[in-house]
C-alpha cells in the first residue's frame, strides 16, 4: 500500500475506494463497503478524489468508483472471474458497485 502512498490495516483484506462526491454510483458503494467493514470482512480505506486530484494521474484512474483489493498490505497480482466475467484485473476492479458480486470477491480474495 505503501507503493501508492496509501496506508492501511496490515493485516486481511483492505479495499481502498476512489470515489468523488458528485458520483452517485460511488454514493451506493460507500454503504456496501461500509456495511462490509461493520461486518469484519474488510478494513475499509476512502479516498475522494474532489479532494486529492493528483490521485487519479497516480493510479491512472480512468472510472469511479474505483477498488483496489490489497491482502495483508499487498495488491493482489491477480485477476478475479465471477460468472465466468473477470471483475478484478491485477487487484483492481473499476465501475462495479453490485453488492453480491463485490461480496463473492472478497470471499475469494
């Protein structure tokens, strides 16, 4: 996480969210994953872009929301199907925001 500037939990499963406060989309997620966190599934860490702009030429941000999918401070390095539908491509899933679907990755991550 450290790679991009990012700090979390070290240990289990992080999903940074990129997110702005005009995206209705990203609104809707940011309860999923909230719900998820309160759960103990995940440790959750948000960043806005509205507030950190140079964030989406750092991590190339193209579409928002965007996740990326760390296990014990590390991205994962690999891609995640679901319905035979590769949902996460290198630890990085962008423009989902299906609550079961999310929930099935993190089972598998």
């Amino acid at each position: 996480m450290n790679k991009f500037g990012i700090k979390g939990s070290g240990k289990g499963i992080s999903i940074v969210e990129i997110t702005s406060k005009w995206c209705n989309s990203c609104k809707g997620l940011t309860l999923i994953l909230q719900k998820f966190r309160d759960e103990g599934l995940i440790n959750l860490i948000k960043i806005n872009i509205d507030e950190n702009p140079s964030i989406t030429q750092i991590l190339d941000i193209r579409a928002i929301p965007t996740l990326y999918f760390f296990k014990d401070v590390f991205l994962l390095n690999e891609d995640i199907e679901i319905y035979d539908y590769p949902f996460v491509k290198k630890g990085i899933m962008a423009g989902i925001t299906c609550e079961h679907v999310i929930k099935e990755i993190i089972k598998l991550v």
